[in-house]
C-alpha cells in the first residue's frame, strides 16, 4: 500500500451474496413479490365463487413459494459456469427475440452488405495539372 491507497480489492468483494438455490437477494424478494402479485388474486378468484376465499390467500402463498423453487432452479441452471450478470443479458435477449415490443437494441442477425452492381465498376483515370 502506497500511503492510504488500496492496490488490490478482490472481484466479488462487493458482489450481493448468495441466498437461496445460487439467487441473491434481491432476486429472491423480486420473484415472491412477482408471485404473491399474481397469485393471491387468482387463487383468491378461482375459490370466491364456493365460499372459501379466505382460503385463496393462503394457497396463493403456497404458490409463490412454489413459483420461487421453480424459477429458483432454473435460474440456477442458468447461472451455472457463467460470469456475475450474463443470466440477465441472457434472458434480455429472449424476451427481445419473443415479444415484438421489447426492444434491448441486441443484436440478433448476422448480415453482411452488398452493393448489388451486375457490371464491374470501371476506373475512371482524370489526369491532374502539375
């Protein structure tokens, strides 16, 4: 160290840690508020009609928890082997190349250009004054 300066701070120093099945955090929470989001009014819908709406509450708990350990374990899948955030640039560009209106300006095709001429294009010799 040259006075108060720091010469090495490792990669994953400030790196969110690891929570539950390789997520961090932040992806926990956003994957049950997601779930709690959809399902409670759901489950909430489907068992209002037979009196047991009270019941929906608690089955749509059941099922966002349920939704974190599958989408849990496909994130894992997904992260495995591959450097910190590449899973979100992964899932970027198929929701690009899926829905129409998303647009992340990826990339997707390869092409290459052409100037479409049938006959060579033919040099013209211009003299120039000395």
């Amino acid at each position: 160290m040259k006075g108060r300066e720091i010469d090495f701070i490792p990669d994953r120093l400030i790196a969110e840690p690891v929570v539950f099945r390789g997520l961090t955090d932040t992806e926990v929470v956003v994957i049950i508020i997601t779930g709690l989001i959809f399902w409670m009014p759901v489950s909430v819908l489907v068992l209002l009609p037979f009196g047991w709406g009270l019941f929906g509450v608690g089955i749509g708990l059941g099922l966002a928890i349920l939704t974190l350990l599958i989408i849990g374990k496909y994130l894992q899948e997904l992260k495995r082997r591959r450097p910190d955030g590449l899973h979100i640039v992964y899932l970027k560009k198929l929701a690009q190349k899926k829905f129409s209106f998303i647009n992340y300006n990826y990339i997707e095709e390869s092409q290459s250009w052409d100037i479409r001429r049938d006959k060579p294009v033919v040099r013209v010799i211009t003299e120039t004054e000395d």
